[in-house]
C-alpha cells in the first residue's frame, strides 16, 4: 500500500512523528516534534490535509469528545488542545500542568498524563488540577513508572483500563480508572517500548523502539495471557519507529519509518 505523505512545503526539517490517532471518516492526525507540528491526513487519498504550528515540540497525543485533540508539549509542561472541524485543525486551550508531560489520553473527563520530571502518572481536569496521582513509588516501594512515554485508554466490558508504556523500567502497566495497578508485563522482544494501539480482543499492539542501529518492531500482547507475538505481515524493517494507530473501518495499521531525515507513513492492512 503507499505510504502517506506527511512533508509540509513549510516544514523546516525532517519530519519526526512521535504520535499518531485515527479520526472518524478515515483521516490521521500526527504530531510533529521536529517540525513543532500537528498534521492531518486523508487515509483514502494519503495527501496531507493540514497543518498547524504549536508553540513547542509536541509528544503525546489523544483525541477529546466534540471534534477535539490535545498534545503534550513537554519543555513547556503544558497540553494544548485543538480543534479538528471541518477537516482544518486550529490551536485552542492551553493547560498549564506541574512537570514534563508526555504520554496522554483521556479517561472519565480526565486527562490522564505520563510525566518523567518528576516520574509519575496523574488524572488532570481541564485546568491543570490534579485529581489523582501515581508518584514514581508505590507504597510497597515497586517502580512502577520511569518514563511513561505512551498512554492507551481501552474499553474492556464496562470499564476503561489506562494501559501505559515504559522504556524506562521495560514494562506495559495495566491500571484501572482510579489509577490502581492492575498487571505489568514484561517481556525479552520488549525491551525499548513506545507507542501503542489497541486491536480489540484484548490484544495491544507495541512498537519496540531499535534507533538507527537496529530495527524497530511491532508486537502484540496478549494482556489476558501476557504472550508477545510479533506483527505478521511487517517484514519490512522500521527505523527508529515511535508509535502506531490502527484503523478499524479500514482494517489497516499506520506505522513510522525514520528514511533519509524524514519519517513516512507505512500502511500495512490486517485481519
């Protein structure tokens, strides 16, 4: 399938997606760290749609109730929310939060926020007050958080489960809405996790971060048996790959690939 054009004419550098989501009627919202960038694509066409300029390098991404985004600007620790109408994307709220955020979703009416400085996860309200917080060390002293890079807010049953990737301590924590740990994995093909999607079935996809020198991979786990399996059908090597979004109208997986300075897009369709 071909790749999807995400190069601006105004982009001053290479492109550099640390966070993807897939929007009702098959468009792809992106964000550019090192282009200080949010994009939007068309999934049909993969010609970008739009583009918009954020006062910093953006992270973490999610998608908000009534048309909304919001990202994760990290050296400026605060989350900045858009609006995505009409297929035009414009800057919104600015949130001030206490720290450097980057992995973020949204549960309950709540943001919920991985920070590194301090290491901690914490439920915000729209302006910036904390609601709940996980420090670094529980109670019984187990690291639960080093660098929550990346948040996947999934539907199981009746409940929202806040599944979190860590690099730092190599595991995907599982917690509940209030922030109570639920499961932890760890496995030998994760040993640099980043993005995640999920895939329905109680299976996540996770991208294994390999940099330049080795290649990212794509895996599932299974969080009702804790097994990973690698991604059929992506033969191809990924180059420091961040993160992932899956489509289920289209049935397709959109993964980075760091080329020549620049990311691209790849599209793979699955069962």
């Amino acid at each position: 399938m071909a790749n999807i054009n995400i190069k601006s004419a105004t982009d001053r550098r290479g492109c550099y997606i640390t966070a993807m989501a897939e929007l009702p009627g098959d468009l792809l919202l992106m964000a550019d760290r090192d282009n200080k960038s949010v994009k939007l694509a068309d999934l049909a066409s993969g010609q970008q749609l739009d583009r918009l300029q954020l006062p910093g390098q953006p992270h973490g991404l999610c998608l908000l109730p009534g048309d909304r985004a919001a990202v994760t600007i990290p050296q400026m620790s605060m989350i900045q929310t858009i609006s995505v109408t009409m297929k035009k994307l414009s800057l919104q709220d600015v949130i001030n939060v206490n720290g450097e955020c980057y992995g973020i979703d949204y549960v309950n009416d709540y943001f919920v926020v991985g920070f590194k400085k301090p290491a901690m996860l914490a439920l915000i309200d729209n302006k910036g007050i904390i609601y709940k917080l996980l420090k670094t060390y529980a109670i019984n002293h187990t690291l639960h958080f080093k660098y929550p890079d990346y948040i996947c807010v999934t539907t199981e049953n009746t409940s929202k489960v806040i599944n979190v990737s860590d690099r730092g301590t190599k595991t995907i924590t599982r917690l509940s809405e209030e922030l109570q740990v639920m499961q932890s994995f760890r496995d030998p093909a994760l040993q640099n996790p980043r993005g995640l999607a999920s895939v329905g079935g109680g299976q996540l996809l996770v991208v294994n971060y390999g940099g330049l020198l080795s290649p990212s991979t794509l895996s599932v786990l299974d969080v009702t048996t804790g097994q990973v399996t690698p991604r059929l059908g992506l033969e191809v090597n990924l180059n420091c790959t961040e993160c992932v979004a899956v489509s289920g109208t289209l049935r397709t997986v959109y993964v980075t690939d760091y080329l020549n300075g620049c990311d691209i897009i790849r599209r793979y369709k699955f069962e």
